[in-house]
C-alpha cells in the first residue's frame, strides 16, 4: 500500500471517493441503537435521497429490507454495487450481527470516530439521530472513515474474552473486599495467615467462610472435627492447622450473638458468588487460551514474565499482528507517546506537553503490567545454563531503572517491537548471541539447542494449566512448534556426532 497523509484510514473508501463522480456513489450513513436503527441516504455530492429516516429494526428482516431499499436505489440512480458505502459509529455488541449481514451481502461497511460525527453536524447545540446521521454521512464524505476489523475469528474472540475477564478479575476484587468486613466482624484476622495460619482465600478459609464461621464457633468445635474439615477442603498439614485455629480463636474478639446468624448467612453467599466468578474466570482464560495457541501470538508466552492471559490480551486488543503497524504508532494508540508541539518556523524547537488522554486505557494496562513482570522476571535459560548477563528486555529494564527513566513505557516499547518480530519471523524469545549469528561471540548450534529445550519446557509449564483438547493438531501452533524444535534438536545432535 502506497503511504499517503491519511495511512490508518479505509484505503478502499478513500479510493472510491478519490475516483468515483459524486454523484454515483451511495453513502448509507447508520445510527446503531438495540432495536431499531434509524438509517439515511446520500449522495457522494452530499445531497439526501430520502425526505426522513428510515427506522430499520435489528433483526434479519431489517437487514433485508435495508438491502432492498440499498439495491431500489441504486437501480434508480445507476450506482454500482462496489460504490455503496455504509457506516456509523463504533459497531456496538447487538449490531454486529446486523453488519455482518451486510458484509455477507458484499457491501462495504466503515466506521467513523464519534468525535468526527459529532464535529460535522449540522447543529451543534443540538442532538437527535437525524443529527448523528449528518455527522456519519459527511466524516464518510470527506475521507474520515476506517475500516471495521473483525469481530469474528480468533482474534476477535481473543479480545471479548481479554476484555470479559479483566471485568470478572474487578467483580473478584469487589467481592473479596465485601468478604473482608463481614470477616472481620465474625472472626477478625482469619484472613490473616500470620494469625490464623490459614491463605487468604484458599480452599481452607473458602470452606469454614461458606460453612458459617464466627469466634464463637471455632471455639465450640474440637480441633479433631475442624482437622477433617480443613482435610475434605485440600489444607495442608490440616492438623497442625486446626490447633492454630483454636489458639487463634481463644485470643480473638467474640461478635455481638444476636449478629451473628444474619452476617453468617450473608458470608456465605458472598463467598459462592466469589467462586462462581472464579469459575467464570477460569472459563474466560480458557477461552483465551485456545485462540492464542492456534495463532503464531503463542511465541510471545516464550518472553520470561509473559503468560497466556497478559499476551492473549494484547494480542486480542491490537488484533492479527500481520496488521501490526510501526511501534510509535502502537504506543500512540494507547497513549504511551508524549505529544508534542511545534510552530513558529523550522528554528523553533518542539515542546512536549504530556500524554494524551483519548486512548485505549485496557490495552494501556495490559502493556504497563507487561512490562514490569518481563523486566523483573529472570529468563531459567540464565539461570540454568549460566549465560551472561540479563536477558535483553529485563536488561533494558534495568538500564533504565539505573539512570531514573520511565522503565515500564520504555520497556513496553521495546516488548512491542521484539513481539512483532517474534510473530512475523515465528520465532520464540531469544538472546542477543542467538539472533546475531555473524557477530563475535555467536551461540554455537549445541548451545542454542540447549537454550529451545529449557524454553520448551518454560512453554509446557505455562501452558499446562489449559486444557488444549479438540484442537485439530494442524491448528495447534504450540504443538506444531514443538514437534519442530524436536527435529532441529535431533538433526544438531546427529551431526555432532
């Protein structure tokens, strides 16, 4: 694609509208609501069609009669089907089936920035969806469109379980928080491990939680029945657990008795709210999980500090890394690129006036944390095979932590154009020696074969936990991967020999 002024924007709609007359090209502009859209014609040369709006109901019939009224038209204008542009604002959830059909049909649908739509109205001081649709209709006219990536595939899919478990991690949060004061009311410090010897919320705490726990009744229970309870849950050392409980119980401050029956009832359920969440999180990186594998973007749970659930999400947020475009503009998407200001002539220097504001605060969050886990997590390659140094990335951290800069924005600059060179070179996280075969100092091929076998079973740990079956074996990019590190490893021993 040839580079102009507008690089991110639908090269198909700009073309169109760059070649085509005006008058033979049909804008549909869309305003997206649950039930009912409400939809207009124009023209390329910003003349209506339509006296009102159509209100087009978000069901199959409303598709096809959107699509009869769409061919009506272009029958009576002589408007060709390739030159038919349909948008509206970012697709929501309810009207991406309703798109989809569109698509299928074989018309193009773009998609404009709401602040656009919102700049080209015709009435500013006023809003109403006829409105919405002068807004729509005239960003398409002038070239602001973007096309509309997928919501369908893997890395569709990738983004909605990315996006539904960092919710269900914030319900997990809450939840926990609300356990916490009725706790502290029915047993204070039984959250406390030093205390009571017991994991905040593991499996032996959940149980006495959900079973109905108070001061007075860890006292009242023998150390015997409360081993055996903490035994059925999975605690270890369940015994010298229980004797700790009943200390702790002796010394600690017994509630109000007539509040007790009520606060128990309410712990209860708040803690099986707490793991039908942690059931549905489970589910959600499951999910996460058999996308990622059956994606190159699997290579990326080889950097040490990167697992499924950080890389499945920002894999999931940028979408298929084939499409990835330079880092600047990667980390200008989610506001990690300080914006700066320049005028006054060629003698004037920039003035940097800070970060912006309108960016994508989840994939932001996802990157940040990247970034510290992988500058602050040791590669086992070092550690086992004793190799020199840090492995790059947290080396970078590091240098970066020494002389007072921002370690996690430049480190996930850094993450992102090691990943994106990971992914369209299928190869894992290596080091420097590795990737510079003609440089002094090359790693040796017995060397790099023993560097694969321990990031293969870094691999195998961290994909261990998910269930990967039902995946066809040609899908399966992790075991693809394998298999073919076993022939390479197997080819290199052969000829040492």
């Amino acid at each position: 694609m040839a580079r102009n002024i507008l690089p991110e924007r639908s090269q198909g709609a700009a073309d169109l509208l760059a070649r085509a007359e005006p008058r033979r090209v049909l804008i549909v502009p869309i305003d997206f609501a649950k039930e009912t859209h409400v939809v207009q014609f124009a023209k390329g040369s910003a003349g209506y069609l339509l006296k009102r709006p159509l209100n087009v109901r978000n069901d199959l019939s409303g598709s096809q009669f959107l699509q009869d009224r769409i061919a009506g038209c272009r029958a009576k204008y002589r408007i060709p089907m390739g030159n038919v542009l349909i948008g509206g604002e970012e697709v929501p959830e309810y009207a991406m089936n309703f798109v989809l059909s569109l698509e299928l049909a074989g018309y193009r649908v773009v998609r404009v920035n709401a602040k656009d739509a919102r700049k080209y109205r015709t009435n500013s001081r006023a809003a109403s969806d006829a409105l919405a649709l002068d807004g729509i209709a005239e960003a398409i006219r002038l070239r602001r469109a973007y096309d509309i990536q997928a919501h369908d595939g893997l890395y569709g899919a990738l983004k909605m379980a990315g996006r539904a478990r960092r919710t269900l991690r914030r319900q997990i949060t809450a939840t926990r928080n609300r356990i916490h004061k009725d706790v502290e009311l029915l047993c204070p410090g039984l959250l406390n491990e030093k205390l009571s010897g017991l994991p905040a919320f593991g499996p032996g705490s959940l149980a006495l939680m959900e079973s109905g726990c108070s001061v007075q009744r860890l006292r009242r229970m023998s150390a015997a029945v409360l081993a055996r309870r903490l035994a059925k849950a999975g605690t270890h050392k369940p015994c010298e657990v229980a004797a700790r409980l009943k200390a702790f119980a002796a010394s600690a401050l017994a509630p109000d008795p007539e509040l007790v029956p009520y606060r128990q009832g309410t712990l209860a359920r708040k803690v099986g709210l707490l793991r039908t969440l942690q059931t549905a999180l489970a589910d959600e990186e499951e999910e996460m999980a058999r996308c990622l594998v059956r994606t190159p973007a699997f290579l990326l749970t080889s950097i040490p500090g990167l697992g499924v659930a950080l890389a499945g999400g920002i894999v999931g947020e940028y979408g298929d890394p084939e499409r990835w475009l330079d880092t600047d503009r990667m980390m200008s998407y989610v506001g990690l690129a300080v914006r700066q200001h320049q005028t006054g002539g060629p003698g004037s220097a920039p003035v940097v006036v800070g970060l912006p504001v309108d960016a994508n605060h989840v994939l932001k969050d996802l990157l940040l944390q990247a970034a510290f886990h992988v500058g602050t997590t040791v590669h086992p390659a070092w550690r086992e095979l004793g190799l020199p140094g840090c492995h790059p990335l947290r080396e970078y951290y590091r240098r970066l932590e020494q002389r007072g800069g921002h370690s996690r924005m430049g480190t996930a600059r850094k993450l992102l154009r090691i990943a994106g060179a990971m992914v369209r070179g299928r190869s894992v996280y290596l080091p420097a020696e590795a990737l510079h075969p003609a440089a002094d100092g090359p790693m040796p091929p017995a060397r790099l074969c023993e560097y694969l076998r321990v990031v293969r079973g870094m691999l195998l740990e961290k994909w261990k936990p998910y269930d990967l079956s039902g995946i066809p074996d040609e899908e399966n990019q992790l075991k693809l991967w394998l298999q073919e590190i076993d022939r390479i490893v197997a080819f290199v021993n052969t000829q040492d020999k």
